[in-house]
C-alpha cells in the first residue's frame, strides 16, 4: 500500500510540473488517503504485534 502511495504522489510531482492541476490533485488526494490507510493499518498491527509478543513471553 506504500508502495501504490508513493506512485500516486509521484505521479501528483510530474502532472503538477507539466501544468495538469486536476489530475495532480486528484493523484495527491488518492495518494494521501493511501498513505494515511497504510500508517493506520500500520500502528494496529505495531500494537497487535506487542501484545502477542507479551504473551508469548509469559509477562
């Protein structure tokens, strides 16, 4: 999901630079809603990942 992030955003650089706003907003737009999916999905599987490890430790 980053990964397809970071195509968006730059995809957003090069359309902005030739002089298409729309398709760079839109570009921008999609890359930051898959940008804040991925730090979401993220964080849960961070905090997921502390709690099996806490019980596989037996603390």
């Amino acid at each position: 999901m980053l990964k397809w992030a970071l195509i968006f955003a730059v995809i957003a650089l090069i359309a902005g630079g030739l002089g298409f706003g729309g398709i760079a907003g839109a570009a921008a737009g999609v890359a930051k809603f898959l940008f804040f999916l991925f730090l979401i999905g993220f964080v849960i599987f961070l905090i997921l990942g502390f709690l099996a490890a806490r019980k596989v430790a037996g603390d």
